[in-house]
C-alpha cells in the first residue's frame, strides 16, 4: 500500500470516528440529557393504566420498518437512471442517511448518508435525484396539509378552497414535468455550462410511469406515518376519531415542512408546533384542551421511532460507507 493509499484509509477512517461520535452526541442529548425526554417517559409511566395502551404503543413502533421499507423502495427507484443497488443496500442507505441528517437543518444533510453508499454511480447525480424523490414527499405533505386548513377556517371557504386546489395542481404539474429544471442551466456561470450539462440532464431520465410510482411511494409513507401518530394518540388516550385527529396532524406536519430546525431541537419545535395546532383544534371541538400536553408526548415519541432510534442503527452502519473510491483520485 503505497502513502496515498495510507492517506486516503487514514482519513476515511477518522471521518467516520468523527460521524459516529458526533451522532452518539447528539442522541445523547436528546434522549438522555434532555428534559423532554424524560417528561415524555414520566408521561407513559402516569397515563397508561391498561395493557391496551402499551399494545397500541408496540403497533406503532412496530409500523417503523415498514416505513423504511417504503422509503427504501422509494430511493432505490430514484436512483435507477443512475446506478441499480440490492434492496438491502438501499434499506442500509436510509439508515446512514437519517444518521447523516441529524446534522442538518430540517435533516437536509439526509442525501449524504446515502449517496456515498454507491459504488459506481454520480454522486452528483444521485444528490439531485434527491430533488424527485423531495419533491414527492412534499406533494403528499403539502396536499393533505392544505386540505387540512379548510376545517381551520370559517370565512371565504371557497376561495380558500379553490387557491388549496390551485396550488396542489399546480405541484402535481410541475412534478411530472420535472425535466424542465434541465433548461435552468441557464443559470450557471458560462465557463461551467458544458461541464454542469450532463448533471441537469438527470431530469429528463424519469418517465411518468417511475415518476408516479414514486409519487404514490411518498403518500404511501405519509399515510403509514400519520398513522402512528394517530396510533400514539389513541395510546395516550386522546379523545380523537382517525380523521378527527389527521386534520391537526396534517397542518402540524405542513407547517413544520417550513420551520426550520436541527435533530437537536427537533423535539422541541415539533412539541410547541403540535402543541399549538391541537390545542386550537380541540377547544374547536369542544374537547379539553389539557390534552395537548400528551399530543406533545405523542409526537416525541412518534420521533424517537422513527428517527432516534434509525439513526442509531444507521451509525452503526457507517463503515460501510465509501468516502473514496479505489478509481478516484
């Protein structure tokens, strides 16, 4: 092994160190440290008096690999104009990806636990196909999130009506003509265009048949994920009907789609902004709005399933990340 080789290893090596102790910081002060955490425990500890609750519980944890499931499918359809990879590397991709975004404002950084799982593949490439796959799950989010404002609202239903349906179609049209961010090429530098064509070029590699695919993918997961908060919900006793409790579920997730916020405030800022929303909804529907408190032990816990707890198996996972290639430079 000649010294640029003992580099490359060396570096690769104390690049993942760094990852895995960060990442065992930062759920260290999440899950240990933090206060939340603990009322959310103290929480489960005083309201569930029946073995029914702790059953519900168990259901929602266990809806989590399905959810991965899907999200993995999900990737490895993004990727397919780029390179094929088994579904076990691409389950193990989402792992190292939730890991990797929880240095991330609103996990943005999620992309770079994945792309480095390639073996052949563009990684520049694959960080755009993130955009399809982005833009799928924001579909799903935002349609049922702006539906969800009409039962907020009691004036200029119809106009608020037509404005929800005239952007949701507006969305849908510019997702399954995504090819057109190709021609925004036309903003790089000049000196660049010819080396940036191939990059803008991805767009056009998705037909609407894998597009759609996609896009039912991504309400797929939306639906499975709302569903455990409904499930976590009911387990904390919450007096909601499934659609009763999807309408404040939705404008929480809708509105947290727009604040920004890191893993390590995650917590916090989805506690107050649930908090608020199912508040406001349960004194509309005359219900107690004490009961927001455990909407709040609902959504932490709901997070620790399916992002604490994935993102320390995905750093258990970081060696098998390839930060240099044997044919890269």
């Amino acid at each position: 092994m000649n010294n640029k080789a003992k580099i490359i290893k060396f570096t690769e090596l104390t690049v993942k160190i760094a990852i895995v102790l960060l990442g065992v910081f930062v759920l260290y002060k999440k899950l240990i440290v933090n206060q939340d955490v603990n009322d959310v425990l103290l929480d489960i500890k005083t309201s569930f008096t029946s073995s029914s609750q702790f059953v519900i519980m168990i259901l929602a944890f266990l809806l989590v690999p399905i959810n991965i499931y899907l999200e993995g499918i999900k990737w490895k359809l993004q990727l397919k104009p780029i390179e094929y990879i088994s579904n076990c590397k691409s389950f193990i991709s989402i792992f190292t990806g939730i890991s990797a975004g929880m240095f991330f404002p609103n996990r943005m950084g999620n992309f770079l636990g994945r792309i480095f799982m390639l073996e052949k593949g563009d990684r520049i490439k694959a960080s755009l196909t993130t955009l399809v796959g982005g833009m799928a799950q924001m579909i799903a989010t935002v349609s049922i999130g702006l539906f969800s404002t009409l039962f907020f609202v009691e004036k200029h239903i119809i106009l608020i009506g037509i404005s929800v349906l005239s952007i949701i179609t507006l969305l849908i049209l510019m997702y399954f003509n995504i090819f057109l961010l190709r021609y925004f090429q036309f903003i790089i530098p000049k000196k660049f265009k010819e080396k940036t064509k191939d990059y803008f070029e991805i767009f056009s590699l998705y037909d609407k048949k894998e597009l759609l695919k996609i896009l039912i993918l991504s309400f797929a997961r939306y639906f499975l994920y709302t569903f455990q908060f409904v499930l976590l919900i009911w387990a904390f006793k919450i007096p909601l009907n499934y659609f009763n409790a999807m309408i404040p579920i939705s404008l929480t997730y809708l509105l947290m789609m727009i604040v920004p916020f890191i893993t390590i405030t995650e917590i916090a800022v989805r506690g107050s902004v649930s908090i608020m929303v199912f508040e406001n909804w349960l004194i509309m529907n005359d219900i107690n709005s004490s009961f927001g408190m455990m909407v709040f032990s609902a959504s932490s816990l709901l997070w620790i399933f399916n992002i604490a707890i994935p993102a320390l198996i995905g750093l258990f996972l970081t060696y098998r990340l390839n930060f240099f290639r044997k044919n890269e430079p």
